[in-house]
C-alpha cells in the first residue's frame, strides 16, 4: 500500500480535470521544503467557486450527497473537507480568495515531477506566512515547530517574506526566537542538509514521511485487531481522527456509513471466494457452523459476515500466506 501515491493521485487528477489552479500548503508542503514530519492530510488552496463544488466532488462519488454541506462551509468559512474512503486520508480543500498578496502566492508557487505528475507546492515564504496566520488562530505549537526549521532556509527572499507580514499585518510573535523540541543546531544541519537536494528528492523525503506516519498508525491498528481487514483498518484510522478533534461529526458520521458498507460487502466476497476454492456450498458450511441448512446462512451472510464465517476467512487466507510464502 502506497497512501500518498494513491490519495495525491485522486486529488491532483480532480483538480486537473477540472482545470482548477491549486497549491498544496501545510504538513505535505513543509516537509517537502525542509521540515521532514509526518502528516494524515493533503491541504490544498484552490482557486475554486462555490459553484464549482459540485463538479469537483464529482470525481468522489461517496460523497456526491454532501454537496450542500460543502458549498455552505466554503461559503461561510472558506474551506471544507473530504476523507479517501481506501485510504484513509483527508483532503482540507481550501479556497484561494482574490487578493494581492493570494496572487502573488500563486505567481510564485513550485512545480514538481511526481507520480508521472507535476505537483504544485506553496513556496516557502508564502508558507512561512501562512503557518504565522494558523498560529495567530490556533496557538498550535506544531506551527512553531515547522517555523524553526523553515525560516532557517538558506534560499528565503526575506525581502518579499518581510514585506507582506508588514503589508498583511502580520504578527510575528517574534517566531524566528522559539524552539520547539529541537536545538539550534539540529535544526541548522537538517535544513543544510536538505537544501541540498533537488526537489525530485526533497518530494520523494515528504512522501516518505507521509507514508512512515500513516503506515505505522495502520500496523499498530492492525496489531491490535489482527482480524481486521484493510477496510476496517482504514475505518479505525478515520475514527481515530474523528477522536481527536481534526473532523466534525457529520463528516465521520458519513464516512462511517460508507465504509460500513464496504466492508460487509468485502468480508462477504472473500467468504465467497473461499468457498469456491475449498469447493464448498452453503448445506457444507451450515453443517460445520450448526446451522438449519444452507438457506440460513446464505440470508445471514447476505446482512453481513457473522464471527464464525470471518474466522474461516482469517484462518484460510493465513493458510494461504502460509503456503505461498
């Protein structure tokens, strides 16, 4: 499993096909730039239209109903967000509002090879601007972070960066003097370190990292519930995020029914696909699980998979794994 490859793919291929101008901003972009850390989303401003929202969303069918939900929380508050039902991860859509300054950040934004794609980043002072405003809002001590690692950037135009804090007003909270959880000199080799490398490397790193956190959360998932399918893996991530404050709950609440469905549907076609190779029927299956015939079981399974027939599936696909290992 590749998560970023196959979520970045979605959404670059949407906004592309839509012919909408975007850049991706936040975790992704900081450690593409020189802060290498894990992230579970994809934040990207787009220079969209409320009225362009439903053809977006379109290129993600699970959430075709939500439209009016997306179109007013991009009215009112100027971004909404979708969850990749496969993988796990979250889109933060985010709206590009006409001014100088937003202009002049997308006249400046970095185009990058990946994926047999080119990718478009915020550049660094404009990141750097942007993470000032997210802490001004939310006091975030993750902001402060990134901002050690990435006002230390060799190649900043502190002339561009210096001039739009003052023309937008920007407080500074005197960021350049913090620490966050690393000293001065770490901070220092990682980004000589990370300048050095063109950004074909520094996009492979970021997606690395990104790979490393999600792929972890999903092992330790997985470790705790080892019957559990990549369905119910990508479930458990969601709710996890859902637990943490990062979506509201209509959006889990959608989620969770779509997967819901997914994953009676995917338990059910192994099951099947199991008994087509061990050469069984229903009558064969309700004489080993004691039930009346083969009518019940083939009603029960149709409601969705009972325990005894998910553990004929575990334990035959580890046979399975076992034999062609």
């Amino acid at each position: 499993m590749d998560p970023i490859k196959e979520a970045l793919g979605k959404i670059v291929d949407a906004l592309e096909q839509e012919g909408l101008d975007y850049m991706i901003v936040g975790g992704f972009a900081t450690s593409y730039h020189n802060r290498s850390r894990t992230t579970n989303d994809i934040d990207v401003v787009v220079q969209i239209y409320a009225s362009g929202i439903r053809n977006f969303v379109s290129h993600f069918p699970e959430w075709a109903d939500q439209v009016e939900m997306f179109e007013s929380l991009f009215t009112s508050v100027g971004m909404f967000n979708l969850t990749d039902w496969s993988t796990g991860i979250r889109f933060d859509i985010m709206a590009y509002n006409d001014s100088d300054y937003n202009w002049a950040a997308f006249q400046r934004r970095q185009k990058q090879a990946f994926l047999d794609k080119e990718v478009y980043f915020c550049a660094i002072e404009d990141l750097i601007i942007g993470k000032l405003k997210w802490y001004d809002v939310s006091k975030s001590e993750k902001q402060l972070g990134d901002l050690h690692y990435l006002v230390k950037a060799p190649d900043i135009n502190w002339n561009y960066l210096n001039d739009w804090i003052a023309r937008l007003n920007i407080n500074t909270h005197e960021y350049w003097e913090k620490m966050e959880n690393v000293t001065e000199a770490a901070a220092a080799q990682q980004v000589k370190i990370y300048s050095s490398f063109p950004g074909s490397k520094r996009i492979a790193l970021a997606a690395s990292f990104f790979n490393f956190g999600v792929l972890g959360t999903r092992d330790w998932i997985k470790k705790n519930n080892p019957s559990f399918s990549e369905l119910e893996v990508t479930r458990e991530f969601v709710r996890m995020s859902y637990e943490a404050g990062e979506i509201q709950e209509w959006h889990w609440r959608h989620f969770e029914s779509i997967i819901a469905v997914k994953i009676r549907q995917d338990w059910a076609t192994r099951f099947r696909h199991m008994m087509k190779a061990k050469n069984m029927d229903y009558e064969r299956v309700a004489q080993l699980a004691g039930f009346k015939n083969g009518a019940v079981v083939k009603a029960t399974v149709a409601r969705g998979l009972p325990h005894f027939a998910r553990l004929m599936v575990v334990l035959w696909e580890e046979e399975n794994q076992i034999a062609n290992s």
